[in-house]
C-alpha cells in the first residue's frame, strides 16, 4: 500500500507516515465519544494505532462496508463521533445509499473516511479506483466533502470533524502524501487556503493534487508565468469567494483534481463562476478525462494523465496560449 513509485521517486522515508490513527488516539484520550470503525483495512488505514490505545473502542466490521456505514450512523444517534474508514471506492461509492440515507438525510455526525482515492490504487484496477466519489458525493444535501492534502492538513481536518455539524465524507490519498504544510493548519470547512500568490493564472486544486500544482507553479515561474495555488480543500461546498478573487485578480483559472473531470472540483469551480455571472475568465477543468484508466502503477498513470507536475504545467500553457 505504500509503494514509493506513487511518489514521483520520491524517498519513501521522508514523506510523513499514515497519521489517521494516531490523531485519532489522541483525539480520543480527551474524548471519549471519538470511535473508529473500519472494514477489514485497519493496517492500510493505520487504524491499528487508534486499536492499539483504544481498543474499546475499535470496530472491525470485516468486509461488509455498507453495515459499517449503517453502525456509525446508530453510533452516531447515541452521542458518538464515529470515524469510519475504507477504501475510497467502496465507502464513498459501494456505500452511497448508506451516506445519503443513514448519514446525511438524518444529519448524523458521522465520518466516513474515503483513503486510497483517486487511482492511487494503480494496480488493482477500477473496483479499486475511486474516481467518481467527489462527483456523487457532493450531490448530497446535508454532507460536507473534504480532501485531505498531507497528513498535517489531516491532522487539523480530524480535528475540526469532531464538533462539526453533520456528516462528513473526507478523502484521502495513500496516506504517505508529501508534504505541503509544514505544521497543522488552521482550518475552516468552506474556507479555501491560498497557498501561493500569483497575477497571471490561478491553479485551484484539491486534495493529492495540491503538491504537484505547487511544484508546476514554480516550474511555470521559470517561464515568467506567475501562478497562485489555492487548496480548494472542502469540495462540497467550494468557496465561492475565493474563486471569484481568483477570476477578478488573474483572470485565469486551471482546476487540478485527481478525479473523474465530470461534477468534481472542476465542475463545482465553473458552477460558481456561471452563477456568478462571470465573463471574459479563460477556464479549464483538468483531472482524469471521462473513461476508465488503465491498470498501471500510480506515478505512471499521473505522468499519463498530465496529473503529475510537468503534465500541469503543460496544461496551464496551453490555457494562457
């Protein structure tokens, strides 16, 4: 699960470890309504950590995804903040019903958490990819959807998830994400984090893709391009604020998603500016075109799908040509 060639050759060693289960644990020492839940996956989650301080209130509901939502969710009813975790394709889609209708429709404030999203699992072919879950998702009403970028930024997402109102879906990469922030953030869900100043073009992404869209900015800078980055982190609902600063300001805007272009963060951005009323702003959405991906290792599909740093510095050329 934690192959480096996700990394773009990255040394494996320097990137921050999988901290689900040990901001958990610590969440928990103070709280006593935080419980985990997780499908048979605690040791690809690292929710192992959470069991191994906290094993009264660890949950192993095997391979049955769709009852563990439904658990949370009367956990939930009782006082709790349950945090339920599994692969990103089969919480967020194989459970959708389960979201919609024991989740959000009640207004339960339960967590479930989507890791391993995107294609990030290469090699296990598209039961395993998740590249539709912001694009179901964030049609639910009463759900807030949020990408994690790197473990400190998921350390501040978990900890504002506990007293936040509702249900929550929150999507993860790997696990092992390089990092984009020094230290734990401060956050707020529906609140944009702009990350890098720039006058020409404005690179909104989310999620896995925060870093490579840093990293092509300052490739693009080489070209005399000066580019923001904005992590758009909360997918459901955007902030609509700050993508209007964005098309005033650079009037320019590129959207970088590790997802299916189709009613993702791409789709959400346009929304925005449409509604707005917004005119004359040159606009693209870029993600994972309208098809199934191959089976490959995940650096390779990045560099395929122009999703790594060079692919998103190529786009923005071609946007601002």
């Amino acid at each position: 699960m934690r192959d480096k060639r996700s990394f773009d050759g990255s040394d494996v060693s320097s990137i921050p470890a999988f901290v689900f289960g040990e901001e958990l644990a610590d969440l928990a020492d103070a709280d006593s309504r935080v419980v985990v839940l997780t499908a048979d996956l605690a040791s690809a989650n690292r929710a192992t950590d959470f069991a191994d301080r906290h094993p009264d209130r660890f949950f192993n509901m095997g391979i049955a995804e769709k009852g563990m939502i439904t658990t949370a969710a009367g956990m939930a009813s009782c006082g709790y903040v349950p945090f339920a975790a599994t692969f990103a394709s089969f919480s967020a889609l194989l459970c959708a019903e389960q979201i919609r209708t024991d989740c959000a429709y009640p207004r339960m404030p339960v967590r479930v958490v989507g890791h391993h999203s995107g294609m990030s699992m290469g090699f296990y072919g598209t039961s395993h990819h998740a590249l539709e879950d912001l694009g179901v998702l964030r049609t639910f009403a009463e759900l807030t959807v949020v990408c994690a970028t790197d473990a400190n930024h998921l350390r501040a997402i978990l900890r504002a998830a506990v007293d936040h109102p509702g249900a929550m879906y929150i999507r993860l990469g790997r696990g092992r994400d390089p990092e984009v922030y020094a230290s734990v953030p401060d956050i707020t869900f529906g609140k944009a984090i702009r990350i890098r100043q720039g006058t020409d073009l404005t690179i909104i992404a989310t999620g896995t893709e925060v870093h490579p869209a840093l990293a092509a900015a300052e490739e693009l800078a080489e070209c005399g391009i000066s580019t923001r980055v904005v992590d758009m982190h909360t997918v459901s609902s955007v902030d609509t604020e700050e993508v209007l600063a964005a098309a005033r300001e650079t009037g320019a805007i590129l959207t970088v998603e590790e997802h299916n272009i189709t009613n993702g963060l791409g789709t959400a951005v346009a929304e925005a500016l449409f509604e707005a009323g917004v005119q004359g702003v040159r606009f693209r959405k870029h993600g994972v075109p309208d098809e199934y991906i191959p089976v490959g290792p995940p650096a390779a599909l990045y560099a395929a799908y122009r999703l790594d740093a060079p692919g998103i510095a190529e786009v923005a050329k071609e946007l601002l040509r």
